[in-house]
C-alpha cells in the first residue's frame, strides 16, 4: 500500500511546470533472492518520513497522466548517510596524440589490448578536436521535439513478477489473443500487461527538458551542484534499498535519420574546419563503414547500428545491464552536459554475469527468460562481485568517448542533463565473436540484425584483393596493408574463415543420407534476407530446401527437421564450393597461385591463362548437384581386384583393372596431408590427387565411360573423395570414404542397369573403392610413399613393416 507525503513546499517552474511526488512505500518489497550485502533498511527506518527540503507544483495544464514525472511534485529525500556508492575500479583512459587520433580504427586496434580486459574504456580526444554540435542551434534547441520514456527506477532491480503484482489488483476483462503472429498493437498491448518496462513520456524540446532536469535535480538534493560521488551513492541506494518511489525522464534510442546528428554532416566549401569534423573518422556518421570496419559491407543503414542514436538525459536517467547486438564493439561520445557513469564486465566473464542475475532474481527470470534483452534491469556492482564477477567504473565527460568491447555488458546512468551520441563499430578482429552470437543466437531462436556470414565474406575477398595488390601486382597502400596485417596462416581474419569453413563441413557431415547439392545463385538473398524457419540462422553461407515448399528453408544444423518428405527430394544450396572455399583459405595464408585463380574469377580474367601461366592443375567450379552420403550401410562384400600388369609412373600411365582390364591413369600425385584422417592401414590419402579410370557409364552400362577421382581437403572432417563423370560434371559423388563413394556409383549403375531390363546384364555386386582410385597400384603406392621419407603417416607405416626392424 502507498501513502502520499502530506508535508508540500510548492514554488513555480517556467517555462516547463514540474510536480514530483515520492511516495511511501509499504515494508513488503520484493527484495534480491539470498542478497545480505551492505547495511539494511529498518522496518522501522522505511516507515519513518523523510524530511522535506523543497517541492515543485504545476498548475493545472497536464500533458500526461497525473502518475507522469511532469505532473508530480517533486520532495526531497536525499541523505547523504544513506549513500551505497559500490567499490568498483577504474577502467582505463587513453589520451591519444593529434597523430594517434588521425587513425581511427588504428588507435583502436593499438589500445585493444590494454583495454578489452577492462570490458570497456574512456578515450580523451586532444584538447583541438572540439567538433561544432548542430543540435544547439537556437532554432532546434527551441523548436525540436525530443520523445522520451518514464523510467521508474526503484524498480530496476527490487520488483516482484508481473503476475504477482497483477494478482493484487482487480482483474479486468480481456480479449484472448490465438496462438502465433500477432500484430504490432496487440504485442505493445501485451508487453503493457506481462512485462515490466518503460511507459511513453511528454515530447520535450531541449529547452524544455534542460529546465526540468535541471530544476529536479536541484529540488531532489536540495542544493546546487552535488558531487559525482554523492549522486552515485544516492542512485545505488535507490536501486539497492528503495524506499520512495523515484521517475525520471529519459530521451533514448533517438534516430539521427529522423532526429538529427549531433555531429556536423554537411561539407562547407567556405569552412574548412568544418569539413576536417564532417569526414573525421571519429564523426560517428563516418565511424561503422570505416575502412577495415566490417561493417562497411553492410548496405543497408540499420539504426543503432550503422546511424547513431541519440541520448538525452536527466539525473538518475538509467540505461542497464546489456550487451551490443551480434556483441559489436559500441562507441558513445558525448556532445555535453553532465557526466554518465558506467559499469562494464569484460567479455570473457559474459556468462558470469548472467549466472548471477539468473542466481540473484529468479522470479523474474522465471517470467521472462529474455530479461537480459530487455534493458530493463539493473543488479548492483556489489552483488556482481560477491559473485567473483569483475567490474569497471569510468566516468564520461562532455567531448570524451566511450568504448565497449565485444560481448561486454555495461550499465550506468547520467548525473544530469546531457546528450550522448552511440553507435557500432566492427573491426576485424570482432568477426570471432560476431560467430559466437550469431550460434548464441540460433540457440535462442532470437532473430539476426546483420548477416555475419555475408560481412565474412565480403571481407575475405577484399582481404584477397588487397594481397593481390600486394604479392602479385607489388603495389602497397595503406588499406592493402592494414588487411594484409590480419592475413596469413594464423591472421585474425584467416582464422575466423577457417573456423567457419569446419563448422560447415562438420554439419554437411551429420546430414541424412540422399541430399542433392547445387551451387547457389548469386541473388538467392538479395532483395530479402533468407533465415531458417526454426531458429533463424541466417543463410548468406548456405541453405536447405525441398521441393515441397519453394518459400521454406533451413539451416544445415535443422535441414533433417525441414518437412517429412525422402531426403532425396531436398536440396543443399551453397555458395561456395568445398574447392572454392579451401581456396579462399589458401589465399588468406598468402599462397600466390591460389590468389591469382580467385582474382581471375573475380575479375572476369580469363581464368584458363591464369592457370596455364603458373602451371596449375585447372579445379573448374561448376554448379553441382551431387548425392552425398557419410552414413550409407551398404552390405556389399569385399571383392579386390588385382592388376595384370604394373604401370610406369607418371601423368598418363594406367593400371589394368581385373579381368574387365579398366584401367586408372594417374592425373595429380597431389601433396601430403597429416592427420588421422589422411591415411589408414591401407593407404595414404593426399590431397589434391586426382586420376582417371574408364568403368561402365551411369548414364548408359552398355557403354564405359571416363570417371574422374579426386581427393579434396574437407578440413575438420579430414580428405573428402569425389568422383563425377568427365563428360557430365554436373553430377558427383562425394563421401569421407573412398569405398563408399564408389558403392554411390555403383548404386546408382544398378538403378539405371535394372531400367534397361536386359537379361545380358546383370548387376554388378562389389567394387574396391581404393582400386577404383588408383591407390592400390604399387607403382602409384610407392610415388605416394616417396611425399613422406620421415613416415609422419604413423597409422599406415605401421602396419607396412615390423616395427622393431625399422630405423
């Protein structure tokens, strides 16, 4: 139950009429489950009234309800004995040089390693960089309307669940909504009744809200002027240990699209200082599609992401524990007014704070198991660290930046009037935790804002260009060697394509057996955005559809889950093929012929000289549909075939085949490969090899016909066989065994020999894959053996020879 303070002072306010009531609350408050931190609030402590010092009244035009901040009356309450000011640590501050400052995303990358420890950092431009504000022009500061929201923040982290407060309160009749897709008025009609949040405020101009910040914030503390650490003490002891009800305005999330900028965005002829803040790479307009931010291949202009918002706030105004989108680095800068605090958890203690919040107010996460996403919710440093989670203070002022590292939760409030600006930022080294977000994401079925795939790569192939320039056409500039810093076999950049690529071999790998495959058309998400229909994974990489549903797709980790229909009837779209994509990675690592075949393609060279001019084997990439099977029981008996005469090594030499006498001519001996996966008690598998062998035709058995065999390197799951027919390349088989990618072959000759209903042929029963590949030829046996005189390929030299006779 509340009661209303009797005791009023009232005094007017112009041009804006204020009324703030703090109101008594009653004792039963929902408080932290299992929190004993700090000093308690007596019972008899909570009822006891606090003294009033001043009080403001409006007259009797009210814009909103008579619950609104702006027609309350506002008593003081502040006691300074009462502070809860947490002890928390500093974050660092930089104080970059005039050159320093030139190279925006350079002075990032060169603090990062001092600073993303921290979760986030202040950075203090140079005392000349003082960029003009648009914003305070007279006739916007006068005339613009700013929305605003009503943030009651004792309730940011002591409240109790909806429902629970719902069920103290006369139930009201309502219209049952169906199960599904509602629409955009019945959502904010139910996010009103079910979720606790922030309600619409009065439209204010800076003028006006400046003067009712300004007026509270002096009546609320009774004096002109309190200091940062006693406005902090007071705020925590708000959140901690409430006792009055506390509103305040808040003007967030303000589109500059549709608002305006506070930085300068139109370039003056006749002002040349001007223009240097226009382009200034620290000018948040300019700051997400900066070269070498990935988000510079973003085409679309995503509010919040890549147009700034806006910030204009008042005392105790609050924005809470939360991370940015796909966990980007974020950067706030403030134009002016009083300083924000904020409180940062480095990302590598995420999950920490999570456990904590979950630990620490279980109802409401009980409720609402997306409560972190809200921004609704606070929970007290004191708390965070009681749990071993670390925490970071940094104090921001008029004309300083603050930047949060990727999947760093932040919080804090402003002590009074200011306007901040933020907006994100994605350097190449936040692409490893883009990924992590993006696969947290499809955990939680929570839709993607950015395509993380399509930002990998479009950077990859610039990144490729860039080494081109470099290593081929030996020109440098400062672009090509900022991407050529993250190449290279252990580069940022390399490492986060390489773990991607294994990620999708791995799940092509658990698919069903039966799935066609085929190259995706370049435009398959261009005019929209293609997500799986289950968890909303973004499909820019790849894709899985069927027949059935033209409009429908998954992702590879639900493809078995996309309809009822025979695998056979669903198609995996890829963008890149296995060789493009093992391709890409070469080039990364900075070989030059691997460079220069991606080139041509992307250049509409004429990839045939290309090839021919280095002297490397010709890997044609053409759309493939091709049955892919790593799970097949075949019960086929074993049946060797035994070669009557031994070829002479080299490029078309041939080993007859059995009494049928198919002969293998060896194409590419190909390179060594280490790993488990590359050899067996058999053989050893290298990559790159490819042979040839004449065998009776899919397409007709009456006749033989030239298969192509070729090893490819699939990553993590190790040498991928593949063989297509030379004269019908749209078609392959492609299995991690030799012999059951030949058993796809032969499965498929019996289903077109049974076709032809000829009692002269019957089907065939067996076939040695390793035959069939040449890898059982003696003459190419000992070729493959001489790629490794030191025996790394432990698992097949072991069994060729005794080991206590070898050296």
């Amino acid at each position: 139950m509340e009661t209303i303070m009797t005791e009023e002072v009232v005094s007017k306010c112009e041009p804006v009429e204020i009324k703030r009531i703090l109101r008594r609350r009653s004792t039963s408050r929902y408080q932290l489950s299992e929190m004993s931190l700090g000093p308690q609030i007596s019972p008899e402590k909570q009822k006891k009234d606090r003294s009033t010092k001043n009080t403001l009244k409006s007259d009797d035009h009210n814009l909103e309800s008579s619950g609104s901040p702006r027609n309350q009356k506002i008593t003081a309450s502040w006691d300074p004995s009462e502070a809860c000011k947490p002890d928390v640590d500093e974050a660092p501050i930089f104080y970059p040089t005039i050159e320093e400052f030139e190279d925006t995303l350079g002075y990032l990358s060169k603090i990062r390693p001092m600073a993303e420890s921290y979760g986030i950092c202040r950075i203090v431009p140079p005392t000349c960089w003082k960029p003009p504000c648009p914003l305070m022009e007279k006739r916007f500061w006068q005339e613009a309307k700013i929305s605003t929201r009503i943030q009651q923040i004792d309730l940011l982290q002591n409240r109790e669940p909806m429902k629970k407060r719902r069920g103290r309160k006369r139930k009201r009749a309502s219209t049952k909504i169906g199960a599904g897709r509602t629409d955009s008025e019945s959502n904010a009609s139910s996010d009103r009744d079910d979720k606790f949040g922030f309600r619409s405020g009065s439209d204010f101009t800076f003028e006006e809200l400046q003067d009712f910040a300004n007026k509270f914030k002096e009546h609320y503390f009774g004096m002109t002027g309190p200091t940062i650490d006693e406005i902090e003490g007071e705020y925590w002891r708000i959140i901690e240990q409430p006792t009055d009800e506390v509103e305040v305005y808040y003007g967030a999330d303000l589109e500059t699209g549709v608002f305006k900028s506070g930085f300068p965005k139109t370039v003056s002829i006749e002002d040349k200082e001007l223009t240097k803040y226009v382009k200034s790479g620290w000018n948040l307009n300019n700051f997400p599609r900066l070269s070498g931010s990935v988000l510079s291949f973003e085409r679309c202009d995503i509010s919040g992401v890549l147009v700034p918002w806006l910030y204009v706030g008042m005392c105790f105004s609050s924005f809470c524990w939360h991370v940015e989108d796909h966990h980007l680095y974020s950067v706030n800068y403030m134009h002016w007014g009083d300083p924000k605090i904020w409180y940062g958890v480095p990302g590598s203690h995420a999950t920490a704070l999570e456990d904590a919040m979950r630990k620490h107010l279980p109802d409401l996460f009980k409720e609402q198991p997306d409560l972190l996403h809200q921004l609704v919710t606070q929970l007290s440093p004191k708390v965070l660290k009681s749990e071993g989670v670390p925490v970071y203070r940094a104090s921001q002022h008029s004309g300083e930046f603050i930047v949060t590292f990727p999947r760093a939760y932040h919080a804090g409030f402003n002590c009074g009037f200011n306007c901040a600006e933020a907006v994100n930022v994605a350097p190449v080294d936040w692409l490893q935790h883009g990924q992590v977000a993006v696969e947290l994401y499809s955990q939680q079925r929570r839709k993607t804002s950015i395509s993380h795939d399509k930002l990998l790569l479009a950077s990859s192939q610039e990144a490729i260009m860039a080494l081109r320039e470099i290593l081929v056409l030996n020109k440098q500039s400062p672009e090509s060697l900022r991407w050529k810093h993250v190449c290279g076999k252990n580069g940022i950049l390399t490492n986060a394509v390489k773990a991607r690529v294994e990620m999708e071999l791995k799940r092509i790998e658990n698919l069903e057996t039966g799935f066609q495959f085929q190259k995706m058309e370049k435009d398959f998400d261009t005019t929209n955005d293609k997500e799986c229909f289950l968890c909303f994974y973004d499909l820019h990489m790849s894709a899985v559809g069927c027949k059935c549903d033209c409009d429908r797709f998954s992702c590879l980790k639900h493809a078995n889950r996309l309809c009822s229909c025979d695998s056979d009837q669903r198609t995996v779209y890829m963008r890149f093929t296995f060789d493009e994509l093992t391709m890409m990675v070469d080039s990364l690592e900075g070989k030059i012929d691997a460079i220069e075949i991606w080139a041509s393609r992307n250049l509409e060279l004429d990839q045939e000289k290309a090839v021919f001019d280095k002297g490397v084997p010709k890997s044609p990439l053409k759309e493939e549909t091709c049955s892919l099977s790593h799970n097949q029981q075949m019960e086929i008996p074993e049946v060797a075939f035994h070669p009557k005469e031994e070829p002479i090594l080299g490029l078309g030499c041939s080993v007859d085949l059995n009494h049928n006498r198919f002969s293998v001519e060896l194409l590419n001996i190909g390179s060594l490969a280490f790993g488990k996966l590359w050899c067996n008690k058999q053989a050893i598998f290298p990559k790159g090899y490819r042979s040839r062998v004449k065998y009776y035709s899919y397409l007709n058995p009456l006749v033989t016909s030239n298969y192509i065999a070729e090893i490819h390197d699939a990553g993590l799951i190790g040498p991928l066989f593949k063989v297509f027919l030379e004269e019908f390349p749209n078609e392959s088989f492609m299995d991690v065994s030799a012999k059951k990618c030949w058993e796809l072959v032969l499965h498929r000759l019996n289903q077109e020999t049974m076709k032809l209903a000829n009692q002269a042929i019957k089907p065939l029963h067996s076939i040695n894959g390793l035959e069939m590949f040449g890898l059982s030829s003696p003459s190419i046996i000992q070729a493959i053996e001489a790629l490794d005189p030191e025996r790394r390929c432990l698992e097949y030299w072991s069994t060729k020879f005794d080991p206590n006779n070898r050296q």
